[in-house]
C-alpha cells in the first residue's frame, strides 16, 4: 500500500491517505507544479484505481490533488501501452514539468529501456501532444534522472531524458548524444553550470552495452564531448559536487562487476570508483569512498558535504575531507532546500515510519548559496523524488 502525507513546516501533519496498491516502485510517481497558475502548487500522482488488482496497468490514472487537503481534484486515464508484460519492471512511470516561455507543460512518461512515450499538457490540462520513440530508433534510452533544465537558454526548458535533450515547446529532439553509436541506457545524467563559460554541461555514466565506451562522460550544451573516460563496464551511480578541496566540481562515477538483490537489499561486487575534475576531467584522489552518496550544502557556505549510505539506509553525513559530521541513520527521501530556514536540510525515513528533518542550526546563507537557490533549474527539479538518483541532482550548480 501506498500511503500519502503531508506536512507543514513545523511538523503538523496536513493531510494523511491511503493510496493505491503497487507492485513495485518504479511503477508509481508524482510531481508538484502550479498548473492552474493561482500561486500554489498541485500534486500530479500516478495512482491505481483498482487496489484489488495492483498489475491491472488500464486501471492506472493520473491524479491531480491538492496539496494542502490532499482531496482529488481532477483525474485522467494513464496510458497503456502494451499491458501487463510492457508496463512492468523495464516500462517505468514518470512525471515531471517545466515552463515554456513562461506557461507551465507538465509532461507524462513511459518506458525506460526500450519502447518510450511522452505526453505533454497545456496549463488548462487539455491534451497537447504526444511522442513516441520505439524500441529500434536509434539513440539512447532514458535513464534514472530526468532533470528538467533550459539548456539553451532560450527561455524553454528542455528534458534530459537519458542522453537525449527534448523540448517541452514542441517535443523536438534539441540533440542526443552519440546517437549513431550509443543506444543503451544510462545511470545518471547531470547537468553542470559552467559559470566560467556561462553555459550548461552535462554529466553521465552509462549502465548497458557495457563494452561501447566511453562509460562516463562530460558533454557541451550541443552534445558535443568535453571529456571521457572508461571504456568498458556497468557504470553504477555517481554525480558531480563541489567537493574539492577548494571548492571545485568533482564527478566521480562506480564501476560494478555483479549485483544481487534480496528482500533487505542490494549487494555489489567488483567495486572500481572513478573521481575526476569536472571540467578537465583530470583524475582525481580522494581519501574516502563515494559509493552509495549524495551531496548537500547543509551549512550553505556554497560546497557540499556528503551524504553516505543514502540507499543503504544508514545515512551518514561526512565532510569533503571523509570526516563524520553526523550519524543519521534511515534512507535519504530528500536534500534540498526543504524549509525557510538557512541551508539546505535532509529529510530521511525509517522502517517503523518515522521521518525525520535534520539541518544545521548554525548555518547562514552565503552569497553563493543564495545564487543557487534562486537559480531557474534549482526549483524545477526540487520536488522530483520518485527516483532515487534525483537526490543527487543539484549538486552541479
């Protein structure tokens, strides 16, 4: 069973419901946008409006609920292609949203490894169009982030989807990386703020057709490779953070060999990390392992420290020199910009349904962080948490 609730700032439950029933977690999303544009923002939720038959993908609606009651406001058929055996562990849901040239496109999603689809709204939630790109069309496959960032800054934010830039204006292709060469499927794909050349970089690391190198990479806002580097292997995690010693960029990315999964968890072998500058790509040494981290400005002085063990659910908070700030325990839900209060905090969860808010009582706001916060892509990707690799996501900026 789902469940759905809502909190504000000082704790005080909202709202509390029962959802739908889900086979698995990849299958159900949401996101917040303010559609309607009255100033507030909605909940657009994949939900399952049969809860006796959870693998029943035609009983899968979209829900749009109200944030601060949680009562349905509009509902709208989710769609199927392909049923049961399709819409399963390799066609995953998503939803996300941007703004094209000011009015807000909310966009619906299918399909991860093979067959995709898109469907965009208009801000009156009539339909708008639709994209499809089957399993044979050349170019990658999506991936476990889809940032949302105006990477031509034309004023039309475009969707990384995978290695594949498309515009929520028209749903045309912006580019795709490698496309005559690279048809797999990525782990992360991150974009990276360039202050030096005022442009957008894009960090990834590539999971499938592991012996097509390169395996991770920084690319332009054309597409275009900056660096690359591995040229075999399933790339498994990784993101970029200002972690240096100075403050730098750093990427890093995990090589695995093997995983196994059970009831309690997942299970690696054959661990090989790469650590890189991330405009140079010059490798780097750090004294501390990356693996299973996340990175977050909890005293907002404008550089990260470093969440570890956010999957495994013993998170711990460290600094950039591997030092242990804090023992938090539970999985990370989100690390952004949560409260009205100086820094960015850490919402974590426990198996007994606890959740927790950590953030540093002495952190004030630096010039730099504030420059963050205000940033366009900061805001569009705040509330995009269904995925786990999304808690690394700001850390580019």
């Amino acid at each position: 069973m789902l469940h759905g609730i809502a909190f504000d700032e000082n704790g005080e439950v909202l709202w509390k419901q029962e959802l739908g029933i889900w086979p698995s977690a990849a299958l159900y999303c949401f996101t917040l946008i303010d559609m309607d544009e009255d100033g507030v923002d909605e909940i657009y939720i994949v939900n399952n409006s049969d809860p006796i038959h959870p693998l029943w993908v035609e009983a899968y609606v979209m829900e749009r609920r109200d944030v601060l009651t949680g009562r349905v406001t509009g509902t709208w058929p989710w769609p199927n292609y392909g049923g049961i055996e399709r819409s399963m562990w390799y066609f995953r849901n998503h939803i996300f949203g941007g703004y094209d040239q000011g009015k807000p496109v909310l966009v619906t999603a299918q399909g991860t490894y093979r067959d995709m689809y898109f469907q965009a709204w208009n801000p009156d939630m009539s339909f708008k169009r639709k994209l499809e790109i089957p399993a044979d069309a050349p170019g990658a496959r999506g991936s476990h982030s889809f940032p949302v960032v105006d990477i031509n800054q034309d004023g039309c934010d475009e969707v990384l989807w995978g290695e594949r830039c498309l515009s929520l204006h028209d749903g045309s292709e912006c580019f795709c990386i490698e496309k005559d060469s690279w048809n797999g499927h990525s782990d992360m794909c991150q974009p990276v703020y360039d202050a030096e050349h005022s442009r957008w970089l894009i960090y990834i690391n590539r999971e499938s057709d592991e012996y097509i190198g390169p395996r991770i990479g920084m690319y332009d806002c054309e597409g275009k490779p900056v660096w690359t580097d591995v040229e075999w292997g399933h790339i498994h995690k990784g993101w970029v953070g200002r972690i240096g010693q100075s403050g730098e960029l750093l990427a890093n990315g995990v090589r695995i060999t093997g995983q196994t999964k059970d009831a309690v968890g997942r299970y690696y072998t054959g661990i090989t990390e790469f650590v890189y500058d991330a405009m140079t790509g010059r490798p780097v040494s750090l004294p501390y392992s990356l693996f299973d981290t996340a990175p977050v400005d909890v005293n907002r002085d404008g550089l990260h420290e470093i969440l570890r063990g956010v999957a495994a659910g013993d998170t711990e908070l460290i600094g950039r020199n591997g030092e242990l700030i804090c023992h938090m325990g539970g999985k990370v839900a989100m690390n952004t910009k949560i409260l009205s209060c100086p820094g960015e905090q850490v919402m974590i969860y426990y198996p007994d349904g606890t959740v927790k808010i950590f953030r540093d009582r002495n952190a004030v706001d630096t010039p730099a962080a504030l420059k963050r916060y205000e940033l366009t892509f900061y805001r569009r990707n705040q509330y995009a948490r269904n995925i786990e690799n999304n808690i690394c996501m700001h850390g580019g900026i």
